[in-house]
C-alpha cells in the first residue's frame, strides 16, 4: 500500500527542514509554515542577508550615479580630488539630504532615511560600499536578515537624528548605518564572550577607534552621525538580540518589512523631487 508523500520545505521563519502540512514549526512555533503567503517569493528571498547586502549596495550606487547626472561634473571646487565626481549640493538636497539646513525649512523627517544612500563623491561611496560589503555578512550572520535590515536601518536614521541636534547644516552618506553594523558588533563581541566574541570585539574595536579618530582628524566628517550610529547599532543589537539567543520572530521580520517600506517611500519622494529638480 503506497502512503501518501509529504513534501518538506524550509520553514519561512527560522529556516529549519519541516513538512509542508505541520500546524506549526516544531522549532520556532510558527503557526501554519506552509501557508502560500508565509512562502512567496517576496519571503524566500529574505532569507539571504547577503542578498540584502547586495540589493543596499545596489541602490546606493543607483541614488550616486542618478544625483552626478542630474548636474554631472567631474570636480568639486577648488579641484580636491577627495571630490571627484562630486553631485551638485542642490541636487543632493533635493534627492533627500538631511541637516538642519534642510529640516528646519521644511526638507521633512523623511530625509532621515535617504540620506543614507547619498554620497558626494566616488570615493565617499567607495570606501562606505567597501565597508557594507566586509562587514555585512557579518552582522547578517550574527542577528540574521531580517535583524541586519532592522539595525542598518535605525542606525542611520538615529544617527542622523543625533547630527541634527548637534546642529549639522548639511550631511549625507551611508556611514552613520555602517557605524551601526559596527555598534551591533561591538555589542555582540562584548556579550557573547568566549574566544570568538573578543575577537570580534577586539577586531571591530579597532575599526570604530579608526573610524572615531579619522573623523576628529579630517575636517568635514559628521562625527556626531558616526557616534549615534554606533550607540544605536548597540541599543538595537540589545533589543533585537542575536541569533545564537533567539531565532528570528515574525516580530522582526514585521520591524524590517517597516524599515524596508519606509525606506522605499522616502527613496521615491526623493525620486520624484530630483526629477521635479532636473526639470525645473
């Protein structure tokens, strides 16, 4: 007598190998795993941090690319090669640039988000892609996906929040996220101890202490974004948790859907202003 099969799939939350008709995950007590919504493609394909990471660095260098078209030059002024390809200030604010400059005449909150995917330069978004690219998978493999979007997310925009109160006319970049990543880390190293966690503490230390001391340095830098990214990578990396602590709840996939609908609204607006701008 043949039994019917029973088709196995990755349960859409934490991932684990469970049959399609389980009332709920044996592991992470979703209820109904393999209902059509809980499995879309929309939901599979979160499951990858590192595609997210890949998707982040995409728009970021789509935002760059469409802000130097708008008004292309090849120079900043007094031809300092750090402002190479450098986008038009103008430009930038109406794309979304955020600073007291700009929100204290009306720019809008909403500028908190996309000010994390403008640059003003080549290399300004070189070296920040660089830096999502080695450290990403990292924090995506500590916290998980929907974690990783969650912390990126905040970060830049607490951190901004922090620079405008500190009274920053006018700033821009995803450093004030990528600080964030490192916050999570940091806090990460510091609370899971053991050999791995100091060395990730140990490592990562030393990258925020650069980051830290070169923005002190180097004039320009908003250092108050990178010291509010990271104590907001910190905060939400305590709340959020990790991985090896808890798994993945639909409460965090529902934070980063948030993260993900708000960003892609600003993103838009933002959009629509610099095309409003170029036509103008």
């Amino acid at each position: 007598m043949n039994r019917p099969s029973r088709k196995s799939i990755l349960c859409p939350n934490c991932r684990k190998l469970i049959s399609e008709d389980e009332a709920r995950c044996p592991f992470c007590g979703i209820q109904t795993p393999g209902s059509r919504w809980k499995n879309n493609l929309l939901t599979r394909g979160w499951g990858s941090g590192d595609n997210l990471i890949r998707i982040i660095i995409y728009v970021n260098i789509g935002m760059y690319v469409l802000s130097w078209l708008i008004h292309p030059r090849m120079l900043g002024a007094g031809f300092n090669p750090l402002r190479l390809f450098s986008p038009d200030q103008n430009t930038l604010a109406a794309l979304g640039a955020t600073g007291t400059l700009l929100m204290n005449r009306g720019g809008g909150w909403w500028t908190l988000l996309t000010a994390n995917y403008l640059h003003g330069s080549i290399l300004h978004i070189f070296f920040n892609m660089m830096a999502l690219y080695q450290i990403g998978p990292l924090i995506a493999q500590m916290y998980g996906a929907y974690r990783f979007l969650g912390i990126y997310t905040l970060s830049g925009v607490i951190g901004f929040w922090i620079s405008y109160i500190a009274g920053i006319p006018l700033t821009i970049g995803a450093s004030a996220a990528l600080c964030g990543l490192i916050g999570a880390a940091l806090y990460y190293g510091k609370s899971r101890g053991g050999m791995f966690g100091q060395a990730v503490y140990k490592q990562v230390g030393g990258w925020a202490l650069f980051i830290l001391l070169f923005g002190f340095m180097v004039p320009g830098i908003n250092n108050w974004a990178h010291i509010g990214g990271m104590a907001a990578g910190a905060a939400t990396g305590l709340v959020l948790s990790y991985n090896e602590r808890s798994r993945e709840t639909l409460a965090h996939r529902m934070l980063a859907g948030g993260c993900l609908l708000a960003t892609v609204l600003a993103l838009a607006w933002g959009l629509f202003r610099g095309v409003v701008f170029w036509l103008s």
